[in-house]
C-alpha cells in the first residue's frame, strides 16, 4: 500500500509539550485588586526589568510582610504607578510607597530618586 498511517488517530509527539516543574517568571496580576498601603514613609529600591507595561523592582531593603513572599521577593511596578512620562529603564533608582494585594507587594506613586 502507500506507507502511510492507516488509523484515524494523530501520531504521537504533534500536540504542545507540557513544561514540567519549570520556575516561571512573576507576571502581571489581570485586573486591578484592592491595594492596602502598607508604608507610611516612601521606600526605595532598583528597578530590576521593565515589560513595556510593567516591571519589577528589588527592594533596597527587605520587609516583614506575608505578600513579601510571594513573587521572589520582587515588588510589582505597573505602568499606571509610574509618575514619569517615559517608562523606567533597567537598573533606575526608584523611590515608592509600598501596597499589598492579592498577588503581592507593589509599587505606587512611584517615581526616580535621582
């Protein structure tokens, strides 16, 4: 005959494979989620990356906070809470007031310290 496959089923090895046990990256939260503001004084930190919406940012120094567990530690930046009208670049020195939501800690009104 032809050679080729004579069932109705898909040969094996043409679906997506499935990532096992790989670390993914933080991503941004979908929506926005009730903030509690968690520092009265602003906080710095260094703006790790930047995603053309949002970012990242290692803090200056760490907090003792449940949400600081979340995220490798990282506090998220969105877009919205950046008070520049051109977006951060890796490595800015940023200075925020941190909030905690759902997803974590986060960035607001923040701006660079420079």
């Amino acid at each position: 005959f032809g050679g080729g496959e004579l069932s109705g089923a898909p040969a094996k090895g043409n679906g997506k494979a499935k990532a096992k046990g790989k670390a993914r990256a933080p991503r941004e939260p979908v929506g926005d989620l009730p903030r509690e503001r968690i520092s009265e004084a602003p906080m710095t930190g260094t703006l790790d990356n930047w995603r053309g919406k949002f970012g990242w940012i290692d803090m200056s120094e760490k907090v003792a906070h449940p949400a600081a567990k979340k995220n490798k530690g990282k506090v998220y930046l969105s877009q919205k809470d950046w008070e520049q009208p051109t977006p951060p670049t890796k490595g800015t020195a940023v200075m925020f007031y941190l909030y905690a939501d759902d997803a974590g800690l986060g960035a607001e009104s923040c701006q660079p310290t420079a």
